[in-house]
C-alpha cells in the first residue's frame, strides 16, 4: 500500500470522513470453465480453498486489485463503514465510480475469514517457476443480511496482509458494537448512516445534465451573461455562479469526452394558413415529394391539368422565382415522364428518380447532402460503428453522401385556419379535417392513407408520428417508416390565445420528441435500425488536464439523445397589432407545456448506466438516479427545454412600409434589384428579434421569397394577385433556436406561389440537423468524474483566505496603435497556481458599466481552470463607425482596466493601453470641413468661418474618379478589393497623395474609390440628408421640387450633395446602359445619403429624390 | 451568548508599504521576505474576539497601491466601515501619499469611517525618515487612531486591529453583522451559504 494510494483514498472521502485501516486485496473474477466454456458461479469461499491455483492468478493481474477501508464519520457518535473500491494503477486520481461496495458497519454485518490451504498452493507453485518464498493467502467474506441495507451480495476477497486484516476486524468489531448499542433515540438505524448517501447515490447530479436539456433561451446566452450581477468590490452571488459555470464546464467535457461521432437527421418543415379550404392541389410540391404530375416545360411554370390553374396575374414572379431555383435542376425535366393524371385521387406511380426536393435545395451538394441514407442505401456497416483511427478534429464527419434528392427522415406541418366554423371553436377537439388534410400529404408523399397498416409494404414511405390540433390549428409530424423507432418521448401540447386570451382561435399547437439514433451492432441485422446512423470516426477531442479517458476511443453502447420541439402557431392578426403578437409569443412559451411525468417507462437507461464489465461487484444503482429513469408524474417542460426548436406557423407580422410602397417594391421593374432586401428592414418580425420584444431566442434564415400573405381570388387585387385590402406580408414563416450541441443548417427556406387554395401561400424550409453522437454511460461516468475532479470549488466560499489562487502573468498590455478597421489582438495569461480549480469572470468597474469598454473584444469572460491550467485572455480591438465616431474627437490615449475576479478569491486587475489613430471615417461632415489638414496631421479646428465648403477626403475621391482617364464601367457593380480600400483610407487620413495613376484598362482600383466613397458617406455620424429633412425630401414630385428642397440643407451638406449627385449622374450617363446603372446607383446610395435608423420615410420616395438629381 | 458583529475594512497607501504583508501577518501570522506586488483587490477575512468575549468578524480588501489603479480604489471603499492607512517610516514620501488618501476618505467615503493611520516596517527604525511625533500630531490634528506596526515581527499587528475593533459602533450592529458569514456586498438580506446549501445538486456533487 502507497502512500499515495492512501492520500488518493483520502481525497474521495468527504471532510469530515476519516481511514482507519486500509487492506490491500484483490478479487477473484468469474471464471469460465476451461472444458465448457461454460461460466463458473462468483468465487465464493469455499470454493476457493480449493482452488489455490486461481487465487494465485488472480493475485498477478492489476486489475483484480481492490483496496478495503474503514471508513469512521464522526459526527456527535461515531458510525463505521466498510468501502470496497477499485485500486488505480500509481498516479492515477481516484474517481468516485471506483468505489464498488459499501457495507454500513451494523446489524448483521459479518466479515469471516479462512486460509487458504498453503499445501495446494506449494503443490501448485512447485510445478510453475514461482518464486520460493509463497506467500499466504487469506479470503474474507462480508456479508450482510439486512434487507433494507443497500448492498446484499456477500464480497468475496482475499488477501496476503494478515495483520492489517487483523486490525480491520477488530475496528469493524469495535464500530459494531457501537452501533449496536442500545439505541440512545428511537430513531430507525438506517437514517444514521445518511453521511454515507454522497457515495453510494453518486448519479444523483447528472440527470439534469443529461435528460432534460438546459432552457435555450439560458444555453444560448454567453456563460458570462449567465452570471449575477456583479462588480469591483462587490461580488456577486459568487456560490451561485461557480454552480453556473461548473456545470457548463461539466456539460460540455462530459460530452466531448463521450463522443463517437455525429449523426445527421434532414427535416422539413412547412407551415400553411389554408383559410378554411380543404385541399384541392397537390400537396407534394410543399412537401418536397415527387409531384403527381410532372411540369410540362422547362422554364414556365405551368401546373397540370388535374390542378387548379395559377393565378395568370401570378405567373411573373412565379417564373421568375421558380426560375432561380431551378437553375441547378434544369436536367430534371427529363426524368418527367409519367402520363398526366387528370383525377387528383389517382395517384400516378413516382417518376423518375430525381425528386422534386432537388428544386429547392441550394445548389452545392454537400451542404444538403443527408448521412441519414434511404433503406436501399448501404446499412451502417460494424466498422463505422466502431471509431476508427481516422482522425477527424472537426465536428462532424460524414461517411456516406446521399445524393440531394435524398427524402426528409422528418416532415413537419402547420396548418393555420383549418377550420374556421364556429362549431370548431366550440368543440376545440375536432379533428374532422385532419383526415382530409392526412389523405391529401399521404397522396403527395405517394402513398396511400392506409399503407400505415400494410406492414412490409411502406418501405421508403413515411407514418404519422403525432399530430395535435386545436380548433383551426395543427400540427403533424411524419417520419420515415423505418425511423419510427429512434422516436420515443412523443408529447403534445396546446394553448389558446385568441378571444378573451384564452379561445383556440388564435395560439399554438405543439410538438416534442426525442430522437435518439440507434447503436449499430455488427451481430445484429440492420433491419430493425437501419442506416440511420452515420458514425464518423472522431476522436474525442478532449483537453482534461487530467483526461483519463482522452486517448482511448469511446465505445458507443448507448447513445445520448436529442430533444426536438414544434411549436405551429397562429398569432393576433392586423397590421397595428404587433404588440397583441408579441405578447401571444410570450404568452405561448409560457403555456405550452409538455407533460413529462408518465414518460419513464419507455426509457431504459439504468441497467445501461452501469455496464462497464464490471457488474459482479458494481454498486446497485439507485433507481431515481439515473437519467432514464421515470420523471415523478406532474412534471412538465416548456418549449424552450430542448435541444433544438423550431417555431412555424402564420405569426402574422405585416411590414411596416407604406401599403404603396410595398406593392411598388414588389412589382416594380426599377426594384428588381434587391427588392427583397429593401422589404425585410421594415417586417415587424425582424423589427421584434432586433428589440428583442419576441422570438428573440430565435433565428430566421434570409426571406428570399415573396410575401406570402394576402391573396384575393377576385377582382380586388394588384397586378401580383395581392389582396389590396391588406398590405402584403410575410405571415407565414419558420423559425429556430438550438443549443451547441445541435448544430442545424437550413437549406432552402420558400414560399410556394404555385397554390391557390388559400389566400395565403404555404411555406417550406428543409434543415439539416448535425449532432454529436455520444455514448451515455459514458458521459455519465465523465461528468461523475469531472465533478469530482472539480471538488473543492464550490467548498472555496467557507474559507476565503485559503487555496484559490489564480496567476495573471501580464498585468499590463499595451495593443499599440489601433485604428478603425485595423483589428489588433493581444493575449493575457492566466495560469491556476492553486491546488483547487477555480474559476473566474470579468466584472465591470461599478453597476452603470461594461466589464470592458466598447472598442475593446475579451473571451473567454468566464472560465474554469484546474490546477495548473492557462487559459489565454485574448484582446481584441474592434472600433466600428459609431464608435469611431466617438474616439474621433476624443484623446487618443485610450486606457481601462479589466477587472478579472476569481470566484471566491480575490480581484486581479489587467492595466489595457492604446493609442487611437483618427480618420475620418465616422468624423461628422462639420468637423471634416473644419480640420486644418489630413485628420492624422492634428491642430485646432478651424474657426466656423473659416471652414472650409466640403470636406477634402469626399473631393479628393470624386476628383480622383472624375479624372478623364478613368474607366467607371465596374464601379459600383464589382466587389472591391479590401486592400485596395485600405491603402485609399489611408491616403486619406494622412493626406499622402494616392499611390495609383488612372488607366482606362484597369478596373479594380476605381471599383475600390467607388466602395470608399460610399463607406465614406456612409459612416458620417448623421445621414447626408438629415433626418428630419427626409420626410419633406419624399415629398418632392419634380426636379425642380428636389432642387428646391436643398435650400433647407446645411452649406457643407448642399456642397457634398452637389458634388456627389454630379459624379453619380456623369457616372450613370456615361454607362453603356444608362438606365440599369442608374437603378444600381440608387439602389446603393439612396440607402446612405438618405439613411433612415428609424425606418420611418418611405424608400420608395427616399429613392426618388436621389433619381431626380442622378437620373440622365 | 456572546456578541458578534461583522465589518469592512479596506487597506489603502502607497505601494509597498505592506499592506499585503500586514494583512498575511494578521490573519495567518505569517510573514514572506519577498512578495509580489498586489494587482488588484484580495479580499480576507479575520475575527478578533474582546475582552467581553465579543467577536468582530473584519472583512478586509487588500487593495492595489499602484498609482495606475488609483481610481479603482473608491470602489473597494465603498461602504467600508474602517480604513487602515499605511505608510513606510523609512519614507516620507509614504506618509505624503497617506495623507492623500486620508483626505479623499473623508471626502468621499461613509462619514462614519473609522480610520487608523498605521507607520509599517518598524523594525527598520535604523532608517526611519518619518518620527513618531510627526505621524502623531497629524493624526491628532484629523482624529485619526495612530500605530507603528512591523509585519516582518508582528510588532503592534494584532494591536492595531483589536484597537480598530473596540473603536467601532458596537452597540448598534450594522445590517451585515446578522447575515452571519455573509460576505460584504452581498445584497442585503441574501445569506450566500444559506443559499449556497439550498442549492439542489450542490450536496451530491461534493461528494
């Protein structure tokens, strides 16, 4: 026995907790008969007086090794325990799964001992080349008889140390008696032992880690905006966030430390506001089926006979919509052969191979490439189960590449307004329409209703895996027939938010799953798990200090799942009442709750938790402890305790541009350009995600569709079909929000104008979700090991002078000179010189500030280091226009200190220094004009009298252009290049002439005097044309009525105005296609001259004054 | 049962005078030759128990005396509610810059600070620039305690504190004292170990 095994058993043990005796012995493994093959019963005593020759081998392996100890709490009386645990190999830590029995010493507790008969040993040693002086085994037996102690099978162990054997039984004998003396309170016995729960209930802190995932809304917060308030002489809650940033730590290694892989799961989502109609169309275009009938041509989009015709009026941005899309799929028509169908309730056998799905993935192929492979597609094979050498430090690895037409593994609908009845109202349960709706997808997938039933014959099919409908609105999820099992946990919930808060009118329907991919076994046929699961080879990345477990490969037995939740909802209509759809967002996430308490008993999680090979003598575990174990009934979760969420439906948020704008912007030749673009700064959803008033955990991918919302059949409509009693909007969208762990990708997000059954479009999005595959009894052995390996840091608090220590090598960084767009970086080192981890957070000089000023980048803000680790503090500078705009006319010595406080310990300062190189970039135009010179040259401002008309860099860069030789046919039409940009700035700001004589041949340089210009103009602190000027300016019909307008300008502003609108409109004249470079102009510069923060003037009519002063 | 009262102390003045070394010599009565210079702020806890068996619990910020970090100072004394000021009596320039932060407590921290004025490195009284007598006058003339200490000898350590202690108001214990081992800043009524013990997990994982 080491003394640093003794040391490394003391450290496991809790304060308090003392060793008396510590006995080294080793235990006897099963062994098989050696004829047979067939297993020998658990070596027990009497039998192993007989079998010298086994105990002898058993004697040799390391691994046989245990250590027995008593262990003695004192705590007013004193009560004994026998531990068994496992013995490490010298050096190695001592984890808490490396005690395998604990015999509280009372009762029936009963430890005999026997010799084991030396004779046949030396018989046996004779014949090997042993050495001669043998030594004398000895077996113990403890045995306990109580029925409501916690271990119940008598331990076989056998033992050299006679004496130290002699001293345990003489101090269990003494705690014994102890124990059994009589009861001094009528207390049950059981209850006294309770110090001894923290060893035997050991997984009792990991269930929230593992089985229900953090709330999204915390897990996507930086860890440091997790922390409490806090700031330079006043600590925070410091217990609290150590708690915070433990479990994160814990959370993250347990997992990377556990990791076998990714897996890939493709869903598509659609969502459709059908206004009360049943289906009349078909569907597969939606839902990224094959359609029943194939389009007739390339390029015009003309829908089969069988459908109802598309609107005429819609055909132009139909094509031109469609047209983009198709692009990458021209070939496709070709495989467009079946007859056309004329009865929508024939269904036409599939056509072709090449799915219709491919119409809406993006072009590159392996961004909507699935691993999830079709049943006909190559099974898992044994060796992508199983981690290979290959080495793969990304993230996820892919082994199998399906081709993009590869089908969704999970399609989920929202509808909205299924059934507008009264009768649905009342009778909020009727799922009448769900049927129709339920043929109509089954239809479009190519299947029929009942193909459910005919087992066997769904193969490639999908089956209904949930559904959830309240008054109009539901929610359905299919997935692939051979999918069905990797889903379990299936939950629904509803909530009404319409008439009086309450009525189903109006709110969401919801849907919660756990997918969990499938461990592929090598003896098993695939059929019941197919190839879902495409196992990369990864290594496990893991950067533990100590990482036992770094270098070995994780063995994938069971793997960890991924909560997905859906959530389809209908929110408050009309344009005005955006706070009502706010507040039905807020309201929703509160209501919609999943019942999670009667879910346990398709979980099988606990007989896995402890299959490490080691179950002769492994500690029973507990049942409530694990973390498939059943939830008590009443639990519930909300929507945003998921590992990834998607949030679909007619949330009916309008755009906040005039009515004529929108329509103009849509359909306007002149804003083919961008129109799109112009649109989404003035939708109320974005408006609500940047205020942060809703949905502001969520994501949404760029709208590159027309709106989606509201088309009028008859005779009140617009030239795009729009109802011209509503403004155009998109209602109808999807939405997401996911934790680290779940990584999703959205490929193609659209609207699909081709239907007419409603008066809104149906919406469609497919995503890629990439995951980590995990084993986890594995991770549960890695978090129960890393929070121990942690212990001590949230103990720190009860002794403040002691143990925390943490380094910070450089007290004092200086990053030099910074400017606006030059980035500059420095690190920080900060080393854990403690015995104890530790962990740290950045604080904010006082409650008004920032840890760290504006121009100034630090991570990791939070930290946790373990003994003797560095984490590098890095610094970086990031001064954008805004705050250029500030630095600008301040000193330029630029100095703070960072604040690094060591939870539980004490306040580390970092001294930061820079220099602030001007520009004049973000300088405003009343400065500019009075400088003396270049703004790197300095000196006292101008007088206002003697400032000058316009600012020299916006002149220098007109005149640079202006000069006869220079070809403008690129500019403002190129990308420019950044270096180039560079050098012009700087030129700029130092008054150094440009390093670039104009050339009719060369394009790139005046490209790059176009974007500075525009940059330029753009980083004035207040627009061109002043806010409060544009809602006049918008009102100006004629030239002549802009130019009257000018009046109103500042001098220097009218100068600058002038000046650029003259360069703008020679540059449009002289193009070779005047009117196409003129809308591209404007397009640019209507956006920065006349620049709207407020989104409040028109910019139609922003973009029209500029056009009255370029326009040729 | 005996009384039990809980204060901040914050040590201020010029940088290496011993504030640190002081504050090591007080609370863990020791003592090293060469110690690094403190940037930041640590935070320390002593408890000096009085003649009537009263305990004051002293929760100290050690604090920068670095120049640079000057106006990080008023934020580790806010709210304290004694000051130990240092100077070196082998420098009368310590004894300048002591002044200087004796004035800016009585502009701008609690008007009921106690503050002690402290001449370290007593044990070096071979090369004393500062007298007793100067030091002491002042402090007479701005109603401040006076001590020389020597933390390399412990000399008037444990002296200065118990004096500060018996100084203070302890009739009337200040809201913090009954937070039991709340730590200073601690928002007001929040018991940070209550809470801490309340934690649900925190038992099992400190096993």
């Amino acid at each position: 026995m080491s003394a640093v095994e003794t040391s490394a058993f003391r450290a496991l043990l809790r304060p308090g907790d003392t060793v008396k005796v510590l006995l080294d012995a080793f235990a006897i493994p099963p062994g098989t008969d050696p004829t047979t093959g067939a297993p020998l019963p658990p070596a027990d005593a009497v039998a192993l007086l007989a079998d010298a020759e086994r105990v002898r081998r058993a004697s040799e392996d390391a691994r046989n090794r245990r250590l027995v100890a008593v262990v003695v709490h004192n705590e007013g009386s004193e009560e004994g325990s026998v531990f068994v645990f496992r013995a490490r190999s010298t050096g190695k830590q001592l984890e808490q799964s490396d005690i395998l029995r604990v015999f509280p010493v009372f009762g029936n507790l009963n430890i005999s001992m026997a010799q084991i008969r030396r004779t046949t040993l030396m018989d046996s040693l004779r014949s090997g080349s042993l050495p001669q002086a043998a030594p004398g085994f000895l077996s113990l037996t403890i045995t306990q008889d109580d029925a409501a102690s916690i271990s119940q099978t008598p331990l076989t162990l056998c033992t050299q140390q006679v004496e130290t054997l002699r001293v345990l039984l003489t101090e269990c004998k003494r705690l014994k008696e102890l124990a059994d003396a009589p009861p001094i309170s009528t207390a049950p016995v059981l209850t006294t032992f309770s110090w001894l729960s923290p060893y035997t209930a050991r997984r009792a802190p990991l269930p929230p880690l593992f089985s229900i995932p953090e709330d999204l809304r915390i897990a996507r917060t930086p860890l440091h905006g997790r922390l409490s308030a806090a700031f330079a002489g006043q600590p925070g809650d410091d217990a609290g966030d150590v708690v915070r940033i433990r479990d994160e730590w814990i959370r993250v290694k347990a997992r990377d430390e556990a990791g076998t892989g990714a897996t890939r799961l493709s869903i598509r989502i659609g969502t459709f506001n059908v206004n009360g109609n049943l289906p009349s169309q078909d569907l597969s275009l939606w839902l990224g089926a094959q359609p029943l009938q194939p389009y007739q041509s390339q390029g015009i989009v003309t829908m089969a006979p069988a459908l109802p015709p598309l609107l005429t009026d819609l055909g132009k941005i139909a094509r031109s919509d469609f047209e983009e899309v198709m692009t990458p799929a021209t070939a496709m028509t070709d495989n467009f052969q079946s007859p056309v169908s004329p009865d929508p309730s024939v269904i036409s056998p599939l056509a072709g191979s090449t799915s219709i799905l491919s119409l809406v993935s993006p072009t590159s192929p392996e961004s909507s490439s699935s691993t999830v492979s079709s049943a006909s597609a190559t099974a898992t094979s044994p060796q992508s189960s199983v981690p290979s050498s290959a080495t793969s430090t990304s993230s996820t690895a892919t082994l199998t590449t399906a081709s993009s037409s590869e089908k969704p593994d999970l399609i989920v609908l929202g509808f909205q307004e299924l059934d507008l009845s009264t009768e649905a109202l009342l009778y909020a349960n009727s799922t009448a329409r769900e049927e129709a709706w339920m043929e109509a997808i089954y239809a479009a997938l190519g299947q029929s209703k009942d193909s459910e039933k005919e087992k066997g014959k769904n193969k490639g099919g999908y089956v209904k895996l949930a559904s959830k409908q309240l008054v109009g609105m539901l929610i359905i999820a299919l997935v692939k027939t051979e999918l069905r099992a990797c889903f379990d946990q299936v939950q629904t919930a509803a909530a009404g938010t319409g008439i009086m808060g309450l009525m189903g009118n109006k709110g969401g329907t919801a849907l919660r799953m756990r997918f969990t991919p499938p461990v592929a076994s090598p003896s098993r046929s695939s059929s019941r798990n197919p190839s879902i699961l495409s196992i990369s080879s990864a290594q496990t990345t893991s950067t533990t200090a100590t990482g036992a477990q770094s270098s070995k490969s994780v063995k994938l037995r069971k793997p960890g799942s991924t909560i997905l939740t859906f959530v389809n909802s209908h929110l408050a209509a009309f344009d005005e009442m955006v706070d009502r759809r706010n507040a039905d967002y807020a309201e929703l996430t509160k209501r919609l709750r999943f019942e999670l308490g009667t879910l346990g008993g398709e979980s099988a999680g606990s007989e896995l938790l402890f299959g490490d090979g080691e179950g002769a003598d492994a500690v029973p575990p507990t049942p409530t402890a694990s973390a498939g174990a059943p939830m008590p009934a009443g639990t519930t979760c909300g929507v945003f305790e998921s590992d990834v969420t998607f949030w679909l439906g007619d949330l009916n948020y309008r755009i906040d541009a005039p009515d004529g704008d929108v329509r103009t912007i849509l359909a306007s030749d002149e804003w083919e350009d961008g129109r799109l673009e112009t649109l989404v700064i003035y939708d109320q959803l974005k408006a609500a995600i940047r205020a942060n008033k809703a949905f502001g955990t969520f994501q949404e991918g760029t709208l590159a569709h027309h709106p989606t919302y509201r088309f009028n059949a008859g005779l009140l409509k617009d030239e795009l079909g729009y109802d011209l009693k509503r403004r155009p909007a998109w209602t109808d969208r999807v939405l997401w929000a996911s934790n680290n762990f779940t990584r999703v990708q959205q490929t193609s997000y659209t609207g699909h104008p081709q239907y007419s059954i409603s008066d809104h479009k149906p919406v469609s999005s497919d995503f890629t979700l990439n995951m980590d595959v995990f084993d986890l009894p594995t991770a549960e052995k890695s978090a129960d090991r890393l929070y121990r390996q942690l212990r001590g840091l949230e103990d720190a608090h009860e002794d403040h002078n002691a143990h925390v220590s943490l380094k910070v090598l450089e007290s004092s960084v200086d990053l030099g000179k910074i400017g606006h767009t030059k980035s500059v970086t420095k690190q920080v080192t900060v080393k854990n010189i403690g015995r104890i981890p530790c962990a740290y957070r950045l604080v904010p000089i006082d409650g008004e500030s920032a840890p760290h000023p504006d121009w100034l980048k630090v991570e990791p803000m939070a930290a946790l280091l373990l003994p003797d680790e560095i984490v590098q503090l890095t610094l970086t500078t990031t001064i954008d226009n805004n705050c250029a705009a500030r630095l600008n006319t301040q000193n330029k010595e630029l100095n703070c200190t960072l604040i690094l406080h060591t939870i539980m310990g004490k306040d580390h300062f970092v001294a930061v220094t820079a220099e602030y190189v001007p520009t004049c970039f973000g300088t405003s135009l009343s400065r500019l004009t009075r400088l003396p010179g270049p703004i790197r040259t300095g000196g006292d401002l101008l007088s206002e009298e003697r400032a000058i008309n316009a600012p020299r860099e916006i002149m220098r860069l007109i005149n640079w252009m202006m000069s006869s030789s220079v070809r403008m046919d690129k500019v403002f039409v190129e990308r420019a290049d950044e270096d180039i940009i560079d050098t012009i700035r700087e030129c700029l700001d130092t008054g150094v002439d440009f390093p670039f004589t104009p050339d009719e041949k060369e394009d790139k340089v005046p490209v790059a005097f176009g974007e500075t210009l525009l940059r330029l103009l753009n980083s004035l602190p207040e627009p061109l044309v002043r806010a409060d000027l544009q809602p006049q300016c918008v009102l100006q019909t004629s030239r002549d009525e802009a130019f009257e307008m000018l009046d109103a300008f500042e001098p220097a502003a009218v100068n600058v105005w002038i000046s650029v609108t003259a360069f703008l409109h020679f540059v449009c004249q002289s193009s070779a296609e005047p009117e196409a470079k003129t809308l591209a102009v404007a397009r640019l510069f209507a956006p920065v001259l006349l620049r709207d923060d407020a989104r409040e003037v028109s910019p139609v009519g922003r973009r029209n004054f500029l056009l009255a002063f370029i326009r040729p | 049962m005996s009384k039990q009262f809980q204060f901040k102390l914050v040590l201020l003045g010029e940088s290496a005078v011993g504030k640190s070394s002081l504050v090591l010599r007080f609370v863990k009565d020791q003592f090293d030759d060469y110690r690094e210079s403190t940037i930041g702020a640590a935070f320390l806890t002593q408890t000096v128990t009085l003649e009537d068996q009263t305990t004051v619990k002293f929760e100290i910020w050690d604090t920068a005396g670095q120049e640079r970090y000057k106006s990080l100072a008023p934020m580790y004394y806010r709210n304290a509610n004694c000051a130990v000021v240092l100077y070196d009596i082998t420098s009368s320039a310590t004894l300048e810059k002591a002044r200087n932060w004796i004035r800016e407590l009585q502009r701008q921290a609690d008007p009921s600070i106690v503050i002690a004025l402290c001449g370290n490195k007593s044990d070096l009284a071979a090369r004393r620039q500062v007298s007793e007598e100067e030091a002491k006058k002042y402090a007479e003339e701005e109603g401040l305690m006076w001590a020389e200490t020597s933390a390399k000898t412990g000399d008037g350590v444990n002296e200065i504190f118990t004096a500060i202690a018996k100084k203070l108001p302890l009739t009337a214990p200040p809201p913090s004292a009954r937070a039991g081992a709340s730590r200073p800043g601690g928002r007001t009524g929040v018991d940070l170990n209550k809470q801490t013990t309340a934690q649900p997990g925190q038992e099992a994982c400190n096993c």
